[in-house]
C-alpha cells in the first residue's frame, strides 16, 4: 500500500485506541489448551489476528468470527500439532503455537518464524526455556521441532532474558500440564499479564501474575472462560505523540487504565506534553514547545545538554514504542540520545527520517542522536519491514505542511487495522494511492 501523508494538519476531537495485539495474539492459542469453547471480546480485526485464526482453523479449530466483539473458538476437534500453511512460514508469531500444542499433544511443529526485520531474532529464548520443561528440540532446514521427552513433576527455570513471548510459551505449556513449573525473570508486561489471567480463568493455579517471578501448577483438564483485552499502550503513544507533533489537543477515551499507561505518560510528560486524567479518559496537550530540562527533569543524560532514552522491559519504557521517541525527539528543541540496545537493527529506519528532513547523526547500528526541531520537506521513502518504523514516519509527516509518501504502508495494518481512518477522523490528511 502507497500512502501520501499532507501533514501540518490540527488534530481535535476523541479517538478510542485498539486493544492490544500482543494480548490477543498469544491468548487466541491458548484456545488449544481447552476441548471447548473460549471467547474473546473486542478483538481487534488486524491482519496479525486473520493470521492467527487462519492457522488454527487449519489445525482444527471451530471459529465464529462474524463479530468480532464476541469471538468464539471451539477446540474440541483439533487434531493437528503441525503449523505448515503458507502464512505461517511469513509470521513470526507462530511460534506461539509451540506452548499450548506441546501441553495438548506432546508436539509441536512450525515452521522457522518470519516476520518484522529487527535483529536476528532468533527463537534462542523459547528453546532455552522449553528445553528446561524436559522438551527436545531438532530443526531440519525450514522447521523446528518440539517434542516432550519427559513430564519433570517440577520444573525451576531462571530465564536468561525476559522474554515476553517465551514467557507465555511457559505459561501455556506448564498451565496445560501435570506439575509445577516456576520462571525466573519472566516477561510482566501488560499482555502477559493479560494471558496469565486467561489461563487462571481456565482453571490453572497461577501466581505471581505481574511480577517477574511466575508459579504455575497446570492441570490437563482446563475448561473455557472469556478474555478481555486491555487498551494497546503503544497505540496510547502514538495518540499523544501525534498531538504533540501537530500541536493539538484531543481525547484518548477508555486509555486511563494506570497499571498500563503511567509508566509510558510519565515518560511522555518529560517532554513537555501535558497529559492528564478525566475518568477513564486521557487528555493530551500538545501545543508547548517541546523540550526537555536536562537539569530538573530527572531524565538520565549522556553529556552536556544532551538527554538519553532507552527501552526497558517492563515496566520499564516499551521498546515498540522508541521509534515514536525518535518522530518525536525530530521536533524536540535540542538533541537527544536514543539507544536500542535490544535490536541490532531496530533504528535503521533514522535514514528514511533524514530523508524527510530530520537531522539524526547515526553512530552506530544502535544509537542514534537526534538535533531539532528539523524542518521537513516533500519527500517519498522505503521504510523497512518493521510496524513502528513505519509509524514513526507516519507520525512524522503529520507534523510540516509537506507532503509525505509512504510505500510499504500495509505494515502498519498488522497492528493499527484502521489507523487511517481513526486519524482522518481526528483531522489528519491521507490518501491511499495504490493498496
């Protein structure tokens, strides 16, 4: 999809965000672990979520998805532990399957994982963890093959990184299976958090949901229960990024959630962008200058007037979200250092912001210095195959009254299935030249 972006528009008005994919991706197959129905509320129809139901109806799977408000999968015909259609082979998000399909049959295979270019990506951490769980993996030249070699009655594993969707590999498996199963350095993101609470409601004994110690004893007879997604914080980021680009004020409805979204505003405000709380409602003020006070703002510096961010896990800042902070730190009044020492390539998308007119000196792979406020111009780029670099370009190019074209803009529908439409009703100018 081909996009032209007419930035330099005034944003007004209240927008509701997504709720979040990360959640929904990981809780769909955990659907598996139950021979019945599971229902999902609010789903939301990215082309990730097609995805994930187009593989478990492939395995099996009964789904009613004309609304997708009310979403039921029904699991009680699966007969399949091997994930081979051809969109899995392009998504990296199938490696998901892994934990549930092993706590139900004792296999699983899948195709190696493709998806968004950041790093290498490798899926060291799903192996590392589940090899602990007593399984035995063997890779042929296409595929990764799971099998359980033994049922340890406990299981202790002290994750080497916080891995969120090794995490809910875990979580999946041991909520599935006979035993104890403890995990070290778990993933406490608000999607984890999300799924663990599904499988809670399924019937596993879970503790330690939100921490980074999680203690599960699963049982091989869970019984279906209802998910319900929260708001997606990185849609929350790019809203109030977007106000503060634009100079605008508008409403984020039902974003208020403060287990999801104080930790990230509390980041944002030390931009000067004025956040605040009506209910269940975020209000963003965009209109000050942005800047940073290197001296009173507590924000950690990397030398004279010059502020430094960096991703954390959770609670920490999200990295999804850094490329925003790159959008943003373009129109920041002074420099500013971004470091994402969690992807080797995860900032390469600074290149197509230089050609738009920003002024980002690169020093290397995974740190950048951004000077602004730049001043954009008439521009087409080739963003790389990641969601947030494209949306960082998009959030960009609302701020000068230039023109922007975006190839490659479908990417973005894998996470923000109507981002279009939700900004033109907000007073954004875009076209779709070519879908």
């Amino acid at each position: 999809m081909k996009i032209r972006i007419t930035g330099g528009k005034t944003l007004s008005g209240t927008v509701t965000p997504i709720t979040n994919k990360n959640s929904i991706v990981a809780a769909l197959p955990a659907s598996i672990l139950v021979k019945g129905k599971t229902i999902y509320k609010n789903v939301p129809k990215s082309t990730d979520v097609d995805k994930i139901l187009d593989i478990l109806r492939d395995i099996g799977a009964q789904i009613n998805c004309d609304d997708y408000t009310n979403l039921v999968i029904d699991c009680s015909n699966i007969n399949n532990w091997e994930i081979d259609s051809l969109e899995s082979k392009k998504f990296r998000g199938s490696i998901i399957f892994v934990g549930p399909l092993l706590a139900r049959f004792g296999k699983a295979k899948i195709p190696l994982p493709g998806g968004c270019v950041l790093g290498k990506r490798s899926i060291a951490s799903h192996v590392d963890v589940l090899t602990e769980c007593g399984v035995r993996v063997e890779y042929d030249s296409d595929s990764v093959m799971f099998t359980t070699a033994k049922h340890p009655d406990k299981v202790r594993v002290w994750q080497l990184e916080a891995s969120v969707t090794a995490t809910e590999n875990f979580a999946m498996l041991a909520a599935g299976s006979i035993g104890s199963y403890e995990l070290i350095d778990a993933a406490c993101e608000p999607h984890v958090t999300e799924v663990l609470t599904l499988l809670k409601n399924m019937g596993a004994k879970v503790s330690g949901i939100g921490t980074n110690r999680i203690l599960i004893e699963g049982s091989n007879s869970l019984v279906g229960a209802t998910f319900v997604p929260g708001p997606d914080p990185i849609d929350i980021v790019g809203y109030i990024v977007s106000a503060a680009l634009t100079k605008s004020k508008i409403t984020i409805h039902d974003a208020n959630v403060p287990d999801i979204v104080d930790g990230i505003t509390r980041y944002l405000s030390k931009f000067n962008i004025g956040i605040s709380k009506n209910g269940k409602d975020l209000i963003v003020d965009g209109t000050q200058k942005l800047k940073i006070d290197s001296k009173n703002s507590g924000v950690p510096i990397a030398g004279e007037n010059l502020p430094k961010f960096s991703p954390r896990p959770w609670p920490g800042y999200p990295v999804d979200a850094l490329p925003q902070i790159v959008a943003l730190g373009c129109k920041l009044n002074g420099r500013i250092l971004v470091q994402n020492w969690m992807y080797e390539s995860g900032l390469e998308f600074s290149r197509e912001l230089n050609a738009m007119g920003a002024d980002i000196f690169i020093c290397d792979p995974q740190k950048i210095i951004v000077s602004g406020p730049a001043t954009l111009r008439n521009s087409e780029v080739f963003p790389p195959n990641v969601i947030q670099a494209v949306m960082a370009i998009f959030l960009l190019a609302l701020s000068d009254p230039i023109e922007t074209i975006i190839n490659g803009a479908e990417l973005l529908l894998r996470r923000y299935p109507n981002i279009i439409e939700d900004y033109q009703k907000l007073g954004a100018k875009i076209e779709v030249l070519e879908k």
